[in-house]
C-alpha cells in the first residue's frame, strides 16, 4: 500500500473584525478601563450611592433592568456593588485571572449604571466603555511588553471602536429623528452655554451665528465618524486625536467630559508604542 500523506488544513486568516494587535496593547488598554471604573466609583459618579436611599417609588428601571427583573436599588444592593465592584476592579488591573475578574467587573459595573440611569437620565457616554468591559474577558491571559499578536485581542479592541463609532453616529441620528433638521439652525447649543458655560463658552456666545455653525460641525461630525475605522493607521491617529480634542473643547466650553467614552476610544490607540517611547524603550511592534 502506498503512503498516504495528509493535506494540511489551511489556516483562517482572521479578518478585518480580528486583525490581531500585540497582546502588549491589550493588556495597557486592561488597565486603563479597570483603573477608570475604580476612579468613576469614587471620583466622577459617587452620586449613584446616594440611591441607596432614594424612595423605590422614583426608581423607572432601564429596558435591560425590566427584562432581566433586576432587583429595585436597595441600601444593601448599591452598597455592595460599590464595594465589591472597588476592590474586583483594583485586583483586575493587575491582570490576575483575567476572565473571571473581567467578567465580574463588567457584570458589576453593569449593575452599577443600572442603577445609575433608571431615575430619568440616560448617559450615552457609557456605551463604549461597557462594550470593552464585556469584550476584555475574552483575550484571558495578556502580559505587558508583549508584541505576540493575538487575534482574540483584536476582537476584543474592534468591537470597542465600533461601539465608540456608534455612539456618535447613533447620536447624530437621534438628533435628526427627534429634533429634526431644525436642530441644525436650533438653541441647543445655547441653552448649553447658558445652563454650564465657561468664560470660554460665554465668549463663544458672544459672537453671532458661531453656536449654530458649531451645531452643524457637530451633526457632521458625529454622522462622518464611521470613516475612522477604514481609513489607513496615520490618518486613524489623526483623526482620533481630532476625536480627542472635540471633546476637549467641549469641556471647555460647557463642562461635560464623555470622559468613559475618551477611556474606551483608546482602543484605537498604539498605547505600547506610546509607553515604551515614554519609556526610552522603542518597539518593534508595526500593528
């Protein structure tokens, strides 16, 4: 009998969706979010605790909150979120058992903005950030300074940048679908001047038509953003440090920040390129 010879499977070729990035990448972007939902509890969203004792007569659950019967918000629930949520997330950026500590800071933050958004506001800002908190789980083990390239952790950073992509072009359109075209040429923006304007938001109010041109910039902007993620890596950077400095100006000018949202836009970011050159220890990572 002749020798049989097995033919080779062929290797998948991940594609655009899981263009690998070097773990190193993926293990700094880790940080960032863990570091940033330990800093949100205490720094930028403390107010959610003060739920704890609001009457359960004002508690409107959000639609995932109803659909998955999630308790109404009780001293011992919020506490224990806050704290547990604290010292999982303080542990997690330490990389230790990554999936199951990832797994349970998204599932704990989750609840915490649950809590946070089911008494009549909603913050978009938070979209990105959740979608990396869900995804980050999924890489497991990465370690700093590694320049392997890992197709889960590709997964993991695209489907961050398409979240952060739809928030601003889902905000766009809702713009359009509630407002109409008329909130081009609207006061939007100068109510928002008038309510937490800076003295540079109320120099900008100074200067007639500049509010409705920025208006127009905004839904242009917002509507356009898709094309970051075709376009080639320099004119990437580019045009998220354009990403970064409109939200710059926005704080500037009226005080509000999307500071989870700047957190999960990092996804695009080289950041182990940016360390090592912070660093003095140049990289040969090209991904």
């Amino acid at each position: 009998m002749g020798t049989v010879t097995a033919t080779p499977v062929p290797t998948q070729v991940p594609g655009w969706l899981c263009a690998p990035v070097p773990l190193g990448r993926v293990a700094l972007f880790r940080v960032l979010a863990y570091l940033f939902v330990a800093a949100d509890l205490v720094v930028f969203t403390p107010w959610v605790r003060g739920h704890a004792t609001v009457p359960v007569e004002l508690y409107r659950p959000v639609l995932v909150a109803r659909i998955l019967h999630l308790p109404a918000p009780t001293p011992a629930l919020v506490h224990g979120v806050f704290w547990a949520l604290l010292a999982v997330a303080l542990v997690a950026a330490s990389g230790r058992w990554p999936r199951v500590l990832g797994g349970a800071v998204f599932l704990l933050y989750a609840e915490w903005m649950v809590v946070a958004m089911s008494y009549g506001k909603v913050d978009h800002d938070r979209f990105g950030l959740l979608v990396a908190l869900a995804a980050l789980p999924t890489v497991g083990r990465a370690r700093f300074g590694s320049a392997e390239p890992s197709a889960a952790g590709g997964w993991a950073l695209r489907v961050t940048q398409l979240a952060v992509v739809a928030t601003y072009f889902l905000a766009g359109w809702a713009k359009l679908r509630f407002g109409g075209i008329e909130w081009l040429t609207g006061a939007t923006m100068t109510r928002a001047v008038l309510r937490r304007g800076t003295w540079l938001g109320q120099l900008v109010l100074g200067v007639p038509g500049l509010l409705v041109l920025s208006q127009f910039g905004i839904m242009a902007f917002e509507l356009a953003s898709p094309v970051v993620l075709f376009v080639r890596e320099r004119a990437r950077y580019l045009l998220v440090g354009g990403f970064y400095l409109f939200h710059a100006v926005v704080f500037a000018t009226v005080t509000i920040t999307f500071l989870p949202h700047q957190v999960a836009m990092a996804s695009f970011l080289p950041l182990e390129r940016a360390v090592s050159r912070l660093l003095g220890c140049p990289t040969d990572s090209r991904r």
